[in-house]
C-alpha cells in the first residue's frame, strides 16, 4: 500500500500545514500533459484562428469540420473511457485541453458544448447501451453536441423548467417546450434535454435532432463570441424512445448539477487561457502604442494594469490547477480504498461532484471556482499522501508549490482584495513565499515581447 489516507474534517485545511507535494501546480506537468497543451495550441493557431471570421459569420459547416478535428485529436476523449474511444486521462489534462482552447472563445465554447455539456452526461449517467451508441462519435467529432437546460423562465433557477415529458403507451416518450440559449443549437446532432415527466419529476433525454418535433430557433445576437451558435429548441411533440431516458426519471437534478459543477471547473480553465492571451495583447500593444514620444508601456499606470492582471491570473491559474489535483486525488483514493462504487470509476467521479455540488452558477469564472474550491475543500475528502512522483517533484519546488499552495487557499478563503493584502505580510516574504520565482513567471508572460519588463514586486500592488 502506496498511500496513508487522512480525512479532513471541517475548516481543518485552512489551519493545518499541508505539503507542498499535495498541492497540484503546472510546474508538475508531464511530458504527456505538455504535448497534450502544444498539439491544442497548434490546433488553434493553424486551424481556429487564421478562420475566425468565417465562424462569426456562423459557417457551422466550418464549426463541424473544426470539432470533426478535435476529434481526430483527441481533445474530446479525455475522460472518456478507451472502450468508447476516449484517452481515459487524468481531470489536469481535461483541465490543460481547456486552458488552451480558450485562445479562440467562440470554438472554446463550441468545444464546451460538447466536450463537457453533451460527452461527460453520458459518460457518467450512461447506460452501455447508451455509451455504446453515442460516445465512439462525439468523441470522434462525427456527431455535434448540445445541452439543453434554461428556459426562458428558468436560467439560474434551472430546476424550474416548464418543459414537459409524457410517456406514452408503447414506452416513448413526448417533449413539449422550448429551450433557450443552447450552445450548438444550430448544427447539433445530440442534445441532452430536461424537462417534467407528470409536471413534476425533472428528468434528462438524450435527444437526436432528427427525432420528429425537434428543431432549432434562430441564432441569437449575442454581444460577443459571435463565433459560437446560440439558438433556442423547440420540442413539438417531440419523440424520443423509452430507452433515451439519462440516469434516473426523477433524478434530472443529478445529471444537470453534476454535469454544470464540472462544466464551471472546466470554463475556469477557459477563463485562465482567455486571461493569458489578453495579457500577450494587452502587453504588445502597449509595447507598439506611443503616446508623449514614449510606449504606453513605460508608465506607472500601464505597468501596473499589466502586472495586476498578470498576479491574478497566477492565483486563478493556482486555483483550478490545485483543484485539479484535488478532484484526481480523491478520484484516485476513493477508487483505491473501494469507499464510493468499486471498480467503476464513472460512478465513483460522480459520487465525488456530486459531494462538490451545492448551486448551480454557470459563470464559472474565479468566484464560482472559488466556491467549487471550498465545496471541495470542506469535504471530508480522503487526503493521499503519496510516495512517488509527487514526492520528487516536490524537492525541486517546495519554494514555489507553497507559495501557490498559499495564495490557493488565501484567494480561496478570503477573495482576491484581501489575498493581496494577506500576501504583503512580511512573513511571507521571509518565509514560504520566493518572490524571484514569482517574477521570473511574470516575466515569462512576456516572452516573445518586444517590452522592457521590470519585475514587478508583490509590494507594488497596492
Ligand atoms: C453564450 C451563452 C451560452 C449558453 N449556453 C447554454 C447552453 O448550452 N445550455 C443551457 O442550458 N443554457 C445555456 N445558456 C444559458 C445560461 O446557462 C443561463 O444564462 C444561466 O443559467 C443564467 O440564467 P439567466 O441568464 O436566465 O439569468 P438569471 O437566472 O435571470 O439571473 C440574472 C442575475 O441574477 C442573479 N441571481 C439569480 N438568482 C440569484 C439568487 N438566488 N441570489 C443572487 N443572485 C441571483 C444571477 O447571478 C444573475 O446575475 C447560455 C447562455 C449564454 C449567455
């Protein structure tokens, strides 16, 4: 046995010390999650970007051809079992995938869609049959697809969707209602749909576009990610077979929050890409802007913008990472001890997020991952200390992982103003914290810009 196991109960992880080793950061990435971060980034680069006009002009045969290519890359299938087509990978290289996607918001939202809202319900609330039918081709980006949940009356309080479900004597089912602000709705082929069963039990469908009563309303005019299709469905006596239920009838919730508590951990990912390439935007062009003889760059001001931007991308970056370990480690610990549902993992996953879910908020920016994090952090989770890689790692960096391990839980518990605050304390600086090695990262934000960066020290951020 590899592992000694603790639980941690209550607030307990705000006060005790916890090892470097058992806090995930990026400086821990394999050589696996490297290649897995360059060949999305040369997919967007050589594929998305030089098309983004064609996607804002909604050219969703482009979309499909674009998903069609994850698929060949494998970016949909990584927690996606291997007898289904899928990578079967760790939640970081889930988490990696998103990061850098987001370097195109509009495809990283085509890409959620499917990867996290339409590929993950089925994987986790499946039946084989199922599994079988529909994962092989949405992980190859042969099927597109969607999740239909809000309504016009129900986005936040999602629960109360007016849709209905009426079985009918042969076993079928009939969908009447109509779902509003889908990602994908124009092109997808499978859609996950919620709605009443009796007026009263909230149950999950998988539904085909091609079943009779489905269609899709017009694109929405959005006020950004122009590239991504956002469109209503309408269920018309809708049919859909007995065996299309997902999970449980009555049990709708379920599939819903879970499938939304892992989509917010996911679009935290997106929101640190989407940070990082608009620091490298903001940066040069306050490189290439001059104003009074000068680049922009050269003022207090600017430089100032650029570095707060850059310290709290590092403590978003920290977060989801850290929670990233966290959710593996309890995923691997709980499979190993047997304590959820042995042997089967997509079951013991949905055991642990469904101990994470509390409200739905869709955001999924740094507050709502904030609170995942307590969520997470407050339950009793199984907290492995291992012998191995993690070990190693840990005695090159234990400098750097604390001081991330401590911003984590600061920014965590107490929200980003008062992490600034905490984190002059002289102490830090004299102790955990190495503040070299946090400039060294900022400057390396910049890299490749044609900018004269000086360091800029925690202290300046007041
Ligand atoms: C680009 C885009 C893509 C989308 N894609 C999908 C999709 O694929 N599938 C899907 O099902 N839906 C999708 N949606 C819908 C989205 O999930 C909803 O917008 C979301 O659920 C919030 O609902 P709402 O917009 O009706 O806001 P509301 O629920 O009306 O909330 C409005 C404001 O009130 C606040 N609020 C609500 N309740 C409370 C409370 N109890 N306490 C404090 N504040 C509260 C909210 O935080 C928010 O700031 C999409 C939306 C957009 C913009």
């Amino acid at each position: 046995m590899d592992t000694v196991s603790e639980v941690r109960k209550g607030g307990s992880w705000l006060l005790e010390d916890v090892g470097p080793s058992e806090v995930f950061t990026p400086e821990k990435l394999s050589d696996e999650h490297r290649l897995m971060a360059q060949t999305t980034d040369e997919f967007i680069d050589t594929e998305v970007l030089p098309n983004l006009d064609r996607l804002e002009t909604k050219d969703w045969e482009l979309a499909r051809t674009l998903i069609r290519r994850c698929g060949e890359l494998g970016l949909f299938g990584t927690n996606v079992p291997e007898q289904y087509g899928g990578l079967d990978l760790d939640k970081v290289s889930s988490l990696i995938v998103a990061e850098h996607i987001a370097r195109s918001a509009s495809f990283a939202t085509t890409y959620g869609g499917q990867a996290n809202l339409c590929i993950l319900p089925i994987v986790l609330f499946g039946t084989e049959a199922q599994k079988q039918k529909y994962l092989p081709k949405l992980v190859a980006g042969e099927l597109v697809g969607a999740y239909a949940l809000s309504e016009s009356g129900s986005g936040s309080d999602a629960l109360a969707a007016r849709t209905q479900a009426t079985r009918e004597p042969d076993g079928s089912w009939t969908l009447n209602g109509e779902k509003m602000w889908i990602t994908n709705g124009g092109f997808a082929d499978v859609i996950i749909v919620f709605g009443k069963v009796d007026g009263e039990h909230f149950t999950a469908f998988i539904v085909e576009k091609s079943f009779p009563g489905v269609s899709a309303g017009k694109e929405e005019h959005k006020m950004g990610l122009h590239g991504s299709s956002t469109t209503s469905i309408i269920l018309q006596d809708a049919k859909v077979p007995a065996e299309n239920v997902l999970g449980e009838i009555g049990k709708g919730h379920k599939v819903a929050l879970n499938t939304l508590n892992f989509g917010r951990f996911k679009l935290g990912g997106m929101s640190v890409g989407g940070c990082r390439t608009a620091i490298g935007d903001a940066a040069r062009y306050a490189a290439q802007r001059k104003q009074f003889g000068h680049p922009i760059a050269g003022f207090g001001a600017i430089k100032h913008k650029l570095g707060e931007m850059t310290a709290r991308t590092y403590a978003m970056e920290s977060l989801i990472y850290r929670t990233a370990g966290l959710i593996d480690a309890a995923l691997a610990d709980t499979a190993h001890d047997g304590a959820a549902v042995a042997g089967d993992h997509a079951d013991v996953e949905a055991v642990v997020l469904l101990r994470v879910v509390e409200q739905p908020d869709h955001l999924g920016h740094a507050a709502s991952l904030r609170r995942l994090h307590l969520q997470l952090a407050r339950f009793p989770l199984r907290q492995a200390r291992r012998v191995g890689h993690h070990d190693r790692d840990a005695a090159g960096g234990v400098g750097r992982n604390a001081h991330r391990h401590r911003l984590g839980d600061l920014f965590a518990a107490v929200g980003p103003q008062q992490h600034f605050q905490i984190d002059r304390r002289p102490s830090f600086h004299a102790g955990a914290i190495h503040p070299g090695s946090f400039q060294r990262r900022a400057a390396r934000q910049f890299a490749g810009v044609d900018l004269e960066v000086e360091p800029f020290e925690l202290d300046a951020l007041e």
